[in-house]
C-alpha cells in the first residue's frame, strides 16, 4: 500500500483543471492512509494586480493570491467533510516565494486551518518561474547559485512544516533544456540547506513527479537523499505533485523504495504542523 501523497493541486491552482471531487476520488481508489491538497499560493502575487502596477507575463501570472488563500482554506475544510472513511486528509498550501513577504508568510503559517505547509521557491525575485526561462539565454550556473542561496534564505526563516522539491530548476535545465550541471558544485551550499532544516526541526519532501518527467528522477534525487539522511534527516513527506487525477499517487511507490534503500524507516505527514510518522 501506498504511504501517502502529500502534494497535489486542485483547479484553485493556475496550472490545474482538477476538480476537488475527482482528486479525492483518486485517492480513495489507491486507497491511500493520508492524503493532502497543497495548492498554490505565492507570495510574490499576494495583493492585486494594481498593488504591483505590473502586467501579467504569462498566462500563469495570477494576481491576489490573498482571495485564493481563502477559498484553499474553505475547499480543504470541505474536503475533510468528504473524504471520511479510511482517508485521512490534510489541509495544505504550497507556499511560492515565502521570501517576497516572510512576516506575512510567519502568519500564513499560523492559520489554524492548516496543518500542513509545503515551502516553494518557483521563481527569483525579477525573474519568471523556472518554467519560463529561456535557457539559451541565461547562465544555468549563475541562476542555480541564486537560487541555493535564496532557498538557505528560506530554510533559516523556517517557518514551514518541509521544503518543496529543493532541486526544482534541474527540472527545467536538466530535463527539458538538456543542459548537463555540476552537481558537486552545489553540494555543500545544499548540506548547509538541510543542516539549517534539520537543526529547525523541520523537513524536505521527496518530490515524485520528476519520475515522470524528463528529468526522470526525484527532486531530491538519490545522491541528494542520501546526504539527508547522512547529515540526520528524519523528517521526509513523499508527494507526487498531481495537477490531475491520473497523477495522484504517481511516483510514490517508487519514492518510498527510494527512502527505504536511503535508510530511512519511516516516513512522514504533518497534522496542525506536527509531525506523525508511518513505517515503510
Ligand atoms: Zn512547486
Ligand atoms: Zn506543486
């Protein structure tokens, strides 16, 4: 059976047609123990379009994340209703860009409808999300040392239950652009990430959905994972970062054998920001 999957996205997200109903479905039919929706909020795009004075650049560049929080929290209350039975659900936000507003990240975190907070870093400050970059035109490295730096930035404010797919712009430059890194370039810079998370009591999630993806591993991937664990890292959410039905559970098995052959026993999810472990 399954663990869980602990990051999936709904339609209240911008990159997600899925709705509620179906994704828990879903999950009810891989019978998965625990079972959380993490939509999208960014902090960069809190407040209205007008508060920025800004256009949008793409067609994901959606403006007042403030009402989305709201309507997140009333479909995750709903969602507990509904999913009922052998399903336990928690109630989750993926939190973009925390570092664009920490004290109103600090709150958000304290909503006492959330018990779980996935912490994202999509895109640098000035800069579109990884997604978007065009790759011929910027210099991998420069961009990755930026954003290791801001995600330390993140991992010292700390006011998050794990970090989200730490590796996530190799998707795009290893993945889809072909562009080979030096990972041993990164390496200290990322132990020193996972030192400050471990030494806060917090956590990282094995990201499943490189799997089926380009890139064609997790985020972290194995050599990442195990230096975790090396460095003594407990705490591990395993999501698969559905945008869809189909999605939901997708990776997981092959993330939590992942875990298993790292060392880790157990694994874990996260009711009013505390941690509850289940064996592998
Ligand atoms: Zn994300
Ligand atoms: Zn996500």
């Amino acid at each position: 059976m399954l663990p869980m999957d602990l990051h999936t996205h709904t339609n209240l997200s911008p990159d997600s047609d899925a709705a509620l109903g179906e994704m828990l479905r879903a999950a009810q039919e891989m019978a998965l123990p625990v079972f959380a929706v993490t939509d999208h909020i960014e902090l960069c795009r809190w407040y209205s379009q007008g508060f920025y004075g800004t256009q949008p650049r793409n067609e994901e560049d959606f403006y007042d994340y403030a009402a989305r929080w709201e309507q997140a929290m009333e479909q995750n209350r709903r969602a507990r209703m509904l999913a009922g039975g052998s399903l336990r659900f928690v109630s989750g936000i993926e939190l973009g860009e925390p570092d664009a507003d920490f004290s109103l990240a600090e709150s958000l975190y304290r909503d006492v409808r959330l018990d779980f907070t996935i912490a994202s870093l999509h895109e640098l400050q000035g800069k579109l999300d990884f997604y978007f970059l065009d790759y011929t035109r910027e210099d991998p490295e420069a961009l990755l040392d930026a954003y290791y730096d801001a995600l330390y930035a993140i991992a010292k404010w700390g006011f998050f239950d794990v970090l989200g797919h730490i590796t996530y712009p190799l998707r795009y430059i290893c993945g889809d652009a072909g562009i080979a890194i030096n990972e041993a370039r990164y390496r200290e810079r990322i132990a020193e990430i996972f030192r400050t998370v471990i030494a806060g009591g917090k956590g990282i999630e094995l990201n499943t959905s490189g799997y089926r993806q380009k890139y064609g591993k997790p985020f972290p991937d194995e050599a990442l994972l195990r230096l975790y664990k090396d460095l003594g890292g407990s705490v591990l959410t395993l999501g698969s970062d559905a945008h869809r039905p189909e999605d939901v559970g997708a990776g997981i098995a092959d993330g939590a054998a992942l875990a298993g052959a790292c060392g880790f026993d157990k694994v874990c999810f996260f009711i009013r920001h505390e941690p509850h472990f289940i064996r592998l």
